[in-house]
C-alpha cells in the first residue's frame, strides 16, 4: 500500500499544478524545464588536480625570476664588455704612443752615446790658437783641361 499512496500523492501534485496558474505553482526543474541541453558544469577539482596547478604555478614564478635575472645579468655584461673594449682601445693607443717614445727615447741615447765617445777620445777640440792667411790677389783664374783621346779613355779596360 505504500507505492499506492505514493503515486496517488505524486497524481494528486500534477492535478493541483494543471489546474492553477504558472504564478501560483512554481515550474519543477525535473519535469518542466524550459530549455533542455547538455550544458558545461563545473567539475569539482580532485587534489590532484590542485596540486598539478599549485606546482605549475610555482614554476611559472621561478621561470619568471630567472628571466628577470636573466636579462639583468645580460645588460650588466654588456656594460662591462663595452668597458672592457674600451679599455683594450686605450691600451691600444698606449702602447703606439709607447713605441714612439721609446724610438725617440733611443735615437736620443745614441747621440749621448756618440758624444760621449768624443769625449772620451777627445776627438773634436776647439783650436788653441788661429791662424790667419792672407788671399791671393788673383782675379782671373785660368782653368785648365786636358785634352782626352780616345786611346786614353780606354786605358782602364785591358786585361778585361
């Protein structure tokens, strides 16, 4: 008698709902939906579901921090390798300047070597005493050229 009575009550819900207005009765999803479709529903997230997302967060944030370093670590060393190039030109030009100095530097001591050396052998002295000559009085200057032929020319060519 219990299924009886409750298919009665359920006929009995039906009549009262057919027989009133759609204000009175409100609509039962079950029986009376307005749109019937399988819609997307949210499934509830298993643990690990949320642990994968946890960890893949993480590792998004620390692939993050080293791009960031990445890219501070990169600008800083282009700083000192533009410093560095710098430098290497300075050096450069240092040691061109360096090279002429030193040639200079040598050619100067070659002279005090040579003056030295005089010095020592007393090579170059200044004169005691000055002798005075008095110029002839020629005026005309006959020059004087000897007559060449040809067997003269020839002189030093035999016993080639």
């Amino acid at each position: 008698m219990n299924l009886n009575s409750a298919r009665v009550k359920i006929e009995e819900q039906e009549l009262l709902y057919k027989q009133t207005g759609y204000v009175s009765n409100p609509v039962k999803e079950e029986e009376n939906s307005v749109i019937e479709a399988d819609f997307y529903q949210v499934k509830p997230m298993t643990i690990r579901e949320m642990v994968t997302r946890k960890i893949n967060k993480s590792l998004c944030f620390c692939l993050g921090i080293t791009i960031a370093v990445t890219f501070v670590s990169y600008y800083l060393a282009m700083n000192y390798e533009a410093k560095l190039n710098k430098l290497d030109n300075e050096i450069v030009r240092l040691n061109v300047e360096n090279q002429d100095l030193q040639a200079e530097l040598d050619r100067f001591k070659s002279f005090n070597n040579v003056d030295n050396k005089i010095g020592e052998f007393n090579i170059l002295q200044k004169a005691n005493k000055v002798i005075e000559v008095t110029a002839l009085n020629s005026t005309a200057k006959e020059l004087s050229h000897p007559v060449k032929t040809a067997s003269s020319n020839f002189n030093w060519a035999i016993g080639y």
